[in-house]
C-alpha cells in the first residue's frame, strides 16, 4: 500500500518587482518584496494571507512613486522605523525601543545601512556613554549633568543589533556590523542595586509602619509589598484587587502600570508568561493589605459620588490610580525619616509637614521610633526586589522557588544578578583552613605560641 504524500506548503513565489508571500511560524506569514535586480527592498510578517497581501500592495506603490529607496540608499534610521512599524509588540514596548534607538540616531541615522563599519558603531556608542542625559524643561530638553549608565548603552546596542540582524535576513547586509562590536566599558563607577540586610529591613517595616499609621506614607503598604514579594514596580502599582485573595493568601501578578516617555498605561497585561504567576501572601503582608482595604472603603463611603470605580489596589484619595512614579517618592520619604539628622532639622513645631502637627504624645512616640535606630541608605523601589531575591536565597529558600516569585525566565538571572553577598554573610562563612594552633618548627622562635 503506497503511503500518503505529506502536503507541501507551497509558496506564493512571483517574479522580481512583484514580491512573494510565504508561510512563517504560528501560522503568519512572510512576505517580500525585490526589485528589477532581486534586491530585497522591504519585507515584513503579517497575521493572515489577506493583510500580506496589502502590505505588499503598499509597498509597490511606494516603489513605482519612487519612495521605497533602494537597499543601496537605505540608512540606518528608515530601516529602524520600518523595523519599528512591523515589531509585533506592545505599543508601550514599541515606545521604549524607539527612545532607545533614538538616543543613537543623531549619531548614525543619516549613515547607509551598506556603509556602516563596526568602528562607527564603537565610536557612537562610546560618545553615548561619555553624555549626559536630558530632559525636559520647559518645553525644551536640556542636560541633567548625569551620564548615561552601562545598562542604558547596553540596551541601545541590543536594540541595533537585533534591527541589523533583520537586514542580514533581507538580504540588503551580507553580515550585521554590531555583531562585532562588544560592550561598552565605561571608566568611572557606577552605583549598582543593592540590598538591605536582614536588621535595615526590620528598621525599613518599622519607620514605614509608623509614618503609616500617624497618616505620613499613604503608599507604605505598597513599598512593603514590594518588598516581601519582590515585586517590579509596574507590578505593585498595576494590582486589581479582583487578584487579590486575601481568604487563600493568594496574589495573581497578571497586570501593570507603566510610566514610559511621561506616557502612563495602567492595566496593562504583564510582558511575558514568566511575569505573570501566582504567589502566596505571606502572614506579615496579609495583615497589612487587610488593614489598607478597610481605610479604602472609608475613603470611598466619603468620596461617594467622586469615587472612581477602577478597582487598583493602590488608589487616591478618589479611587484613581496612583501614577507609578509615586512609589519612589513614598519610599524617598521613608528613607528620609528614618535619620535622625533630618527630624532635627525641622521646625521647632516638631513633626510638621504641610502645615501638620501632631499632639505631643504622637510626637515623642515618633521621635522615640527615629531616634532608636540607624538611617537607611538610599533607595530604590528596584532595590526593593533586590532584597526580596538576595533575602530569600539567604533564609535557604530554593533557588527555582526564588525565581518563580520574582517571575524570572532562567534561574540563573536569578543567581548571577540577585544574589547579593551581605556582610553578615561574609562573617558568618569565614572559613580557617588551618584550625589547630601553628607550631614553630624553628629552634628559638616563640612568636606563634
């Protein structure tokens, strides 16, 4: 019996200056489009047969109005912004990869794709790394004085090889330029993430529980938050309570809220299937998140009409959620009143801020609680994660465990970047190799008795 001939896909092949369309991955497709010569002159992925073949007819049409250049005259920044339009990602990740391969444009935007030399690409990165950052001020941008990090660069360098690389797979570079270019290594030192041991973490629950309770931290139980389950900041402050299960202790990490260019998405869906998981509330944070739902409900039975229905776990005073960038500034503010030095330079009203002063006894409590312990360093919410990781690799939680809760794709991002040595680790490990008491051998030498 003769066997059944296994279907061929076959593709939609058609001459030079007509363009092709083939089957691609997860049932899309592929098409290109040559010229008169065979030179690929632009090529994309497309959902369905259908929008494959509009892209294709558009592209023609550039062709005959004599727009879509050549691939001899395409430069590096036409080439990103198609690269760009066809990235099947979110709009907010789109957003970011466009600021990253701008920050590389003035540089080498106008440069040919055929034209481009590993050397250009180490000197444009090197100049990158020796700039200062801007911003804006007043409708204007202008220099911060701060340079741009390592991380930064090395993001703008992934961002172009992964655009040159598809030029490779369009046939317009024969080999990608970036490919040969290493990481950017920068001179001066850069502050890296860092995690609080286990008594600057004590001291961290207390200062900001205390400022939580005389109304000083609105945002404390999402520091805290943060901090036990080390959470990304997007993740904390893109909590639905519709994710969170306070009778079974459960915490579904399904969306966030992003702040990106001054643009906010909030309720986002989380990037990949990595991020999103599910992780138990531990008893300390249930206690918490139990008391912070309550004052909410307060504030909605007094906002009434005003109250706006989102359903954010951290909301305003008006049910609207709190922009991201709020969770630095509340844990600034606890870093703050945690030295002693800066609850002595205020006023001599005592604790006041915004025009608020406590009666005596709240007061001396929170003069007793500042005084009691030492100044926390400086910050970050992402230092917060840092901890989470580093302090549960240190109580001897399993390392796959570890990398679940912090939503990472490989455990060893979780070894290689969280596993931060504390110095009471190192004291804890010394190791002698010679225990027993040295003997001289030597006549006459008494020293080591």
């Amino acid at each position: 019996m003769a066997r059944p001939k296994k279907k061929q896909v076959v593709s939609d092949k058609r001459g030079n200056g007509r363009g092709s369309i083939s089957k691609y991955k997860s049932n899309r497709f592929r098409w290109q489009f040559r010229d008169a010569d065979g030179d690929t002159l632009a090529s994309g992925i497309a959902e369905s047969k259908e929008q494959a073949e509009d892209a294709l007819t558009q592209v023609k049409s550039d062709h005959i109005r004599g727009i879509l250049a050549s691939p001899d005259q395409v430069t590096l920044s036409e080439y990103a912004d198609r690269w760009l339009e066809h990235m099947d990602v979110r709009e907010v990740t789109r957003e970011m990869y466009k600021h990253e391969l701008n920050l590389i444009m003035p540089m080498l935007g106008k440069r040919r794709l055929k034209d481009l030399k590993p050397v250009d690409i180490k000197n444009a990165l090197t100049k990158l790394a020796n700039s200062s950052t801007k911003r804006k001020k007043g409708g204007k941008l202008v220099e911060t004085g701060k340079l741009y990090s390592s991380r930064t660069v090395g993001h703008v360098r992934t961002r172009l090889k992964t655009v040159l690389r598809e030029a490779v797979t369009d046939q317009i570079l024969y080999v990608s330029p970036a490919e040969a270019v290493k990481p950017i290594k920068k001179h001066r030192t850069e502050q890296p993430h860092m995690a609080l041991d286990f008594d600057q973490a004590v001291r961290l629950y207390e200062v900001g529980t205390g400022l939580y309770e005389v109304g000083l931290c609105r945002l404390w139980v999402a520091v805290f938050t943060a901090v036990s389950l080390g959470l990304r900041k997007s993740e904390v402050m893109g909590l639905r309570w519709q994710d969170v299960d306070l009778e079974k202790s459960l915490i579904r990490i399904r969306h966030t809220s992003v702040n990106h260019q001054r643009k906010v998405t909030r309720g986002e869906l989380t990037k990949t299937d990595h991020s999103s998981r599910d992780i138990l509330i531990p008893a300390s944070l249930k206690v918490l998140l139990t008391l912070h739902q309550e004052k909410q409900q307060k504030e909605r039975d007094t906002a009434q009409d005003a109250w706006q229905d989102t359903g954010a776990v951290f909301t305003t005073k008006t049910g609207d959620w709190t922009h991201p960038d709020n969770l630095k500034c509340a844990l600034e503010d606890i870093v703050k009143w945690s030295s002693w030095k800066f609850y002595s330079e205020l006023d001599g009203r005592g604790i006041a801020r915004g025009h608020r002063v406590f009666k005596t006894t709240i007061r001396q409590g929170i003069e007793a609680l500042i005084k009691d312990g030492e100044a926390l360093p400086h910050l970050t919410p992402h230092d917060l994660r840092h901890t989470a990781g580093t302090l549960m690799l240190r109580r001897g939680v399993p390392v796959e465990v570890v990398s679940k809760t912090l939503g990472h794709a490989d455990i060893a991002i979780t070894y290689r970047v969280y596993r931060h040595v504390l110095e009471s680790e190192k004291r804890q490990f010394v190791i002698d190799l010679f225990p027993d008491p040295v003997k001289p051998r030597v006549v006459g030498v008494s020293s080591l008795n």
